[in-house]
C-alpha cells in the first residue's frame, strides 16, 4: 500500500484478474478501507484469506517498478531501517512523468534495446521486467587496459558477493574505476558507478562515460521528465554501466556484476529522507543478493569501513605500500598564527602559482562583542554565534539577521578568520588571482593559475592536479567539528586535497597544515598517508561514547511509554528527553536483536506509541 506509515506497513491480498496483465511490481489502485488507495503488487498470496475477497479496481502503467530481485533488497530496507516499504519502494525509482510511458506504449516508436524486449512488459510476462538472452558483450578498450587494475588484484575484485575496499593512488583513481568496469562488461556483466555529487560531474563518473560511450548512461541531475526517461532506459538494458547519484544504487540491471562507490566516506552517500539509507549499506546489500561485487574506493575508508577489514569481513585492496609512499604527497605541519596564518604560509602563498587553502570556518569572522551596549555578541533569535559574511552579521545556526540580544544593534567588534578573510589576505600576498569558494574543477585549466579558497564542499573529484600549494589552515578546530563522522571526514577532506600537491616523488607541490597537535591520529594520519590507525582509534573512542561500530543508531519520538519499552526490546538507550507530550530517544541496537527491535516497533506503531523512526541520525 503507498500508505508510509509503520502501522500498515504490511501486505494485504486482492483479486487481480489475469486481463489486467499485470504482476510483481505493477503500480495498481485498491480499495482499503472505504477509500481507493494505490500499491503495487508484490507477488502472488501464499495463502488466501478467508472471507470476500476484493479487486484490484486499476492498473495504472504497464511498466513493473521491481522485479522479485530488487523487492527483495526493498525488504532488507525495510526490516534495516526500520522504515516502510511503501517508502523504500517510492525511494527505489524517480518519480513517473506518465506522458514518457505513453510514448513508448506505442509499437511504432516504442524504442528496442539492443538485446531487449521495449520498455513496457510484453503480455503476461511474470519474470521480472525483462528476461533475455545475453549477446555477448565486447568492451571496445584497448588491451593495455587492465594494466592499472592489476595492481590492485585485477579479476578477483570482481569476485561475487564480496565486498573490497579499494585504496586507490591519487593519480588512478579514474583509471582503475574505468578498467573495473571494463573488467566487469568483459565478462557480460553490467555495472553501476556511484558518485557523491552532480556539479561540477566528477572526474570518475567523466572518465567512465567517455570511456564507454554509449554504452554508459549518465543517471544524475536532468529534470523530472528526463530523469524518468533514463530511468526507462536503463530498465529496458539499452546500457551496460550506469553512473549516478544515491538512485543509481536501485539502478534497474540486470546481470549486475559490479556496484562502485567513489569516496565512501562524502555525506552525499546518505538519504537524508526516510529511509535514511547510506548507499555503502545498500550495495553491500545489493551485491550480496545478486552475487555481484562490491568496491568501496577512498583514500580514507569511513571507520565502519576500515573495522570490517581490519577483521577480514571485508577485503583490501592497495597497492604496494612502497607506491603509496612515492604517490603521497608532501605534508609539513606548523603551528598557526592569528587568523589562521604563519609565517610558513606566507613564504609558500609568495611563490605559488596555484594553491588550495582549505578553511573550516564560513565568512569573514565571528561577531564578539556589541559596540553599543559592550555585551557579548549572541543572536537575539537563538542566541547563536553571530558571523560575518558578505558584509552581513548573520546567525550561524539560524540564518536571522544578526542583531544584539541586548540592544538590537548590528554593529560588533569581530574576529577576523573565515576563508572571505582568508582570500583578502591571499590576495595580497600570492601572485596570481584568488577565488572564494569555488571548486577547482571549474576552472578552465587544469593548470589552475591562481589561489581557490573554500570549506571541505570545495574539495571535490576533479582528477590528477599538480598545485604548487594545498593548505589545510585549521585542522584543529575541524577536528573539534561536532558529530560522530566529523574526524573520518575531516581526514577524507584533507587527504583528497594534499593529493591535488602531486607525489613527492616528482617535488612540485607541497602540503601545509596548520596545527598546533601534532601528535593528533589525524594529523599523523596525513603526513604519513595512512588512515587505519586514526579511524581504529575513532571506532573504539565510538565505542566508548556508547556507539559502537556496526550498531543501528534509530532516533526514535513517541510517547512516554519509549522510555521503558525501547530498552526492553534490545536497544541500549544512549539518550531519552522528554518533548512535548512525549519522549524522543536515542537507541544503539546490535544487530542480532535488530529482528526482534523492529518488530517491537511496529507494535508500539499499532498502538500509536511510536510517531517517528529515524535510522543513523547525524549525531
Ligand atoms: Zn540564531
Ligand atoms: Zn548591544
């Protein structure tokens, strides 16, 4: 039922008459409860209930939206994230643009695949959206491809059901992305590419479209109407890998042999809707029921990462570590003066015909203290941090205007450091132009003449670089970053930026941190190139905070009754606070009680106890 709410988050049996020539995955109309109500078919009843027996009142599209496959990775969503089917199934394909169907319905312009039926299921076709014999399938590479892929294992990456953390280089990140792929058509399988962003397209998701051409499908970005086509498209087997965001994790493939995942540990991997899901899980997932692969390639594994292969439940695959250390960057470290400058940078910035300086900090500066009333500055809204920014005092966490709490003045001594600050500086003292914010890979040379200045958002895959200069200008204080994944990301950030200095090997560019910690795991991590010891070290420091690795964290807001039924369901309570009316809680759950923990749920649900269920919050 397309009804997403835990209390009716079952299946329930209807008459569907074989004219109607639909079936697993047919968007149908039911009657439920006086009202005609939509759905989709999830099978055939095993048993049949008793009493009358109700019709399945419509069919509304001869497209099926899953196969019995990919259902049953929509249930292992569900029972995951505690979260509805009917939502998982919503979340599982784009939204229908009904005109896009209608064109393909009919025969003259209904587009072929090359080895497929069309889009829309032939008549009384029950296996799946498309079942057909696979033509051998031939990369058209050169057969030095596969070079690079060696290096890190070649063809047993691919293997079926296993999942490989794959450390790439920082110069082969594209090229082995594009030889997996091609290792994974060579032997008539499909693959998909997952990337964190759209804009501007990653260097990785560039390197496998132009690499395969028409056979590869970009599924990213587009309009609602385009996004429905391709989706179409893909469902139909017109292609062999599909590149995209989140959605491509559901991509509708058959013969899948392999699910990539570009820099595992960028936020843009998660749903922030229900169900909440982080595609590293899905694929996963994915792959293990469709005896596919899966590779998860980063510089910086997350830390659920790099403790499931520490014990070997997932594999590894680097290169020699003699090459990792040639291919690393140069890192020194020195202490920061004011303003997130030294003496170090300065020399460095002088002589930099391109540089990177990444700044945690937002705006122009951070409002201290009112000049009218000499109170300490706070936004009169929340009371907040006020900042600086494009000239503006604004709110940090609110966004109001920012004005005294006390007197209602906008007129504050600031201190200054942020990257506008930051870049005004810069443009003093480097050579050539300085930009704000921007990510390097829009610039029209990959040269980059000139200094960019931005946050972690600016450091994306723009492929190999040689700046002369990337500054990490305050690693402490984005290590003091609140949240659970702050440390990993902040290292992931980091380390995706010093490889834009090139290998030490070749002694072009350099990396400066700004730290007064030297000895910080993270820190050390940087400089000699090598995340495990400082993500372990983050996963029983986890622990200790009462969130231990590979646990479920559910936020979960209900009544006062949660208090005392979550923990005797399996959960161990991390938080509970009272809220109007009732209680919202924080709950870590193993995974063997993760069963019967849903289950509970689903009958403090029933008896409205349960309101809201929220998976891996960002804590
Ligand atoms: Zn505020
Ligand atoms: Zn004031």
């Amino acid at each position: 039922m397309a009804v997403p709410r835990l209390a009716v988050d079952r299946p329930f049996t209807y008459l569907l008459k074989e004219e109607h020539e639909a079936g697993t995955g047919s968007l149908v109309s039911v009657p439920f409860h006086g009202r005609t109500v939509k759905g989709w078919v999830l099978g055939p009843a095993r048993t049949i209930p008793e009493g009358r027996l109700l019709g399945v009142r419509k069919v509304h599209s001869r497209v099926r939206f899953f196969d019995e496959g990919m259902l049953r990775l929509l249930l292992w969503m569900s029972e995951r994230y505690i979260a509805p089917l009917a939502t998982c199934i919503e979340r599982s394909y784009p939204p229908r643009v009904v005109s896009e169907e209608s064109l393909l319905e009919s025969p003259a312009t209904a587009p072929r695949s090359r080895r497929g039926p069309p889009a829309i299921e032939p008549k009384a076709s029950e296996r799946g959206w498309r079942r057909q014999q696979a033509a051998p399938r031939r990369p058209r590479l050169p057969d030095s491809f596969g070079r690079v892929l060696a290096r890190y294992g070649g063809q047993q990456l691919l293997e079926p059901g296993t999942t490989t953390w794959l450390r790439p280089l920082p110069d082969e990140e594209q090229t082995v992305c594009v030889e997996a792929v091609a290792a994974c058509l060579a032997t008539g399988k499909r693959a998909v590419v997952l990337v964190p962003e759209v804009e501007p397209l990653p260097a990785t998701a560039r390197a496998v479209l132009e690499a395969f051409g028409d056979r590869a499908v970009a599924f990213l970005g587009g309009d609602a109407r385009q996004r429905y086509r391709t989706w179409l498209h893909i469902r139909d087997g017109r292609f062999d890998a599909v590149v995209g965001t989140r959605p491509a994790v559901f991509a509708p493939l058959e013969d899948l042999g392999l699910i990539w995942i570009s820099r595992e540990v960028h936020p843009g991997h998660r749903e922030d809707r229900s169900p909440y899901y982080n595609i590293r899980e899905v694929a996963m997932a994915r792959t293990r029921l469709e005896e596919a692969a899966c590779l998860l390639a980063s510089l910086v594994p997350s830390v659920e990462t790099a403790i499931e292969a520490e014990a070997g439940a997932i594999r590894t695959a680097r290169p020699a570590r003699r090459l990792e250390r040639e291919n690393a960057p140069l890192v020194e470290t020195v202490a920061p003066e004011a303003e997130d400058r030294s003496a170090r940078l300065t020399a460095l910035l002088r002589r930099a015909r391109s540089a990177a300086l990444i700044v945690s900090r937002r705006g122009y500066g951070v409002a201290r203290v009112c000049r009218s009333c000499g109170d300490p500055a706070a936004c009169a809204v929340c009371r907040g941090p006020v900042i600086i920014e494009r000239g503006q005092a604004i709110c940090r966490v609110c966004g109001s205007a920012g004005v005294c709490a006390n007197c209602g003045s906008d007129s504050f001594g600031v201190e200054r450091g942020g990257i506008e600050r930051v870049a005004e500086w810069a443009a003093r003292t480097a050579p050539g132009p300085v930009l704000v914010e921007s990510s390097i890979g829009q610039q029209p040379s990959p040269l980059m003449p000139g200094v960019v200045v931005g946050m972690a958002a600016a450091v994306k895959d723009v492929g190999p670089l040689r700046l002369d200069l990337v500054g990490i200008l305050d690693a402490d204080r984005a290590l003091l970053r609140p949240g659970v994944h702050a440390g990993e990301q902040a290292l992931a950030t980091w380390m995706e930026a010093a490889a834009w200095a090139g290998p030490r090997s070749e002694e072009g560019g350099r990396v400066l941190v700004h730290t007064r910690r030297h000895g910080h795991p993270a820190i050390q991590a940087l400089v000699r190139w090598e995340p495990l010891p400082f993500l372990l070290a983050e996963a029983r420091a986890r622990a200790e905070a009462g969130f231990v690795p590979g646990h479920s964290v559910f936020r979960v807001a209900g009544s006062t009754a949660l208090g005392e039924s979550l923990p005797a369901a399996g959960a161990a309570s991390v938080l509970a606070t009272a809220v109007e009316g009732g209680t919202l809680c924080l709950v870590t759950v193993p995974p063997k009680d993760l069963a019967r923990f849903r289950k509970e749920i689903l009958r403090l649900a029933g008896q409205g106890d349960v309101t809201r269920v929220e998976a891996e919050p960002q804590l």
